[in-house]
C-alpha cells in the first residue's frame, strides 16, 4: 500500500505570501537578515535578555526595534562593526547612537520622566552637552520629525542604551493601552491584539486611545472600515498600516527561530 505523500514544505516566498495575506499587511519585512549572522551576536543577546526582563515575546520586541532602526540605519552597516582579539567581526556596543534614527524614540528626551521606572537603575540621563564621561546613558537632544514638528529625542551613548529605551517606550505605552482598554470594558487581549495595539500606542498614545475608541473593541482590521481606503505607499502608510506589517513581519521572524520565542 503507497504511503501517503508527506505536505510539501512551503518556501520562505510562500509563507511571507500568506502572512501577508493574513494580515492585510503592506509588505513582510524580513528582519531576520540583521541578526541571523555570528557577528550580530550581541545584539541578539541584547533583545532577548532586555525583552525577557520586560515581559516581551523576544522576537516580538526585535522585530519593533530592528524596523523602528536598529536593523537598516545600524546593524546594516560594515563601519559599525569591530574585529575583535579572536579575529572574529563583531557588531560594537560603543559608538553613540541616535534614538531618532535608530529607535523610533522621538519623544524620549521630553518623557523620560513617564519612562524611568521601566530602566535599570544604572540608566542615568547626562546634560546636554553630550558629554558621556560621567557614565550617564543619555542625553536629550531636538529633532525635527516627518511632519515638522520639534520633538525633543535623545542621544544614546550605545546599542545597549537603545535597545533599552525601547523597551522602556514600549512597556509604558503597553501598561496605557492595558488601562484603556480596561476602562473601556474590552476583554483581555490575544496576543495578535496585544502586539497590534501595543505598536499604535507606541507610534502615539493620543492617537492611538481615540482610535481605540473608534474600533469599540481590539479588532485589529477595525480600522479598515474607519480610516480613507488608500494603496498603501512607504509614503502614505499610518501607524494602522506599520503595525499590521510588523505583525506579519514578526510571525515571519518567527519561522527562522532565531529567538527563544
């Protein structure tokens, strides 16, 4: 008797197409290509041991950091990297960074105060004078944002302090939505809702509370039917439209089990 044909193995192409399907997602980022590498060694360890004390799903937190920035604007680039005693080319974690550029962190230097409690307790702020000799993480530092509006975003003193400030970012507007959504009397998330929801929030908590009203619940495709129908562009996309690829981008991450989970 013939035994039954094993379900052929789908491709990476077709797996982005289906997420992209399931998602209504602009694009599927493939993010894995910025730390699949022995030289983003670090960086790895960086996101998994920062989203573990913070209680995200690692390569939920990696694939926000590393589209927010830290994958294009540094990971991408040979000039960021060392060679190390062993011979070996390894990503370094002493060159200062921009949260504006690299982390999607532009009020950081303004909300700090909200932020603190999320950081370690080494997580010092500097003076403005850019000066990291006294050991402190940060300083604050203005930027002029996509709809040229002044915001005051900081200058981090490595990868480290970035990759920590995100999570300090995402954790506090993750602890807004909770309280929202419980206020609202919506029940507790899934984690595609969670994931979703904590993105819009972390793109603007104004916004993303009276779209969360709008919806009248945590359906992610709520705002289909609410927003103006638009072919999406790098150009015209909203935080809506960011936050359904980054979840479709992230569930792709998960397929290259780079991370605990």
């Amino acid at each position: 008797m013939d035994q039954p044909k094993k379900p052929k193995k789908k491709s990476k192409l077709e797996i982005k197409k289906d997420l992209q399907d399931q998602y209504g997602a602009w694009k599927v980022l493939a993010v894995a290509g910025y730390v699949n590498s022995p030289e983003e060694k670090l960086a790895r360890d960086l996101i998994e041991d920062v989203a573990k004390i913070n209680n995200f799903i690692p390569s939920y937190f990696a694939t926000i950091i590393l589209t927010e920035g830290l994958g294009i604007d540094y990971l991408d680039h040979d000039y960021n990297y060392r060679t190390d005693s062993a011979g070996n080319k390894v990503i370094r974690n002493d060159i200062e960074l921009s949260g504006f550029d690299v982390g999607g962190l532009d009020d950081f230097g303004s909300e700090y105060p909200r932020y603190k409690k999320y950081l370690p307790s080494w997580f010092d702020q500097g003076s403005n004078s850019g000066d990291f000799s006294t050991g402190s993480e940060f300083y604050s530092k203005s930027e002029t944002n996509e709809r040229n509006e002044t915001v005051l975003s900081a200058q981090f003193s490595n990868m480290e302090s970035v990759i920590w400030a995100c999570a300090a970012t995402l954790s506090h507007r993750r602890d807004l939505f909770q309280k929202h959504r419980k206020n609202l009397g919506y029940p507790a998330p899934t984690e595609d809702q969670l994931a979703y929801w904590n993105y819009i929030y972390y793109q603007g908590e104004g916004q993303a509370k009276r779209w969360l009203i709008q919806v009248g619940g945590l359906d992610i495709f709520g705002l289909n039917g609410i927003l103006p129908a638009k072919t999406v562009t790098k150009k015209n996309r909203n935080a809506h439209d960011v936050a359904l690829s980054n979840l479709a981008s992230w569930r792709y991450l998960q397929t290259f089990k780079i991370f605990s989970n």
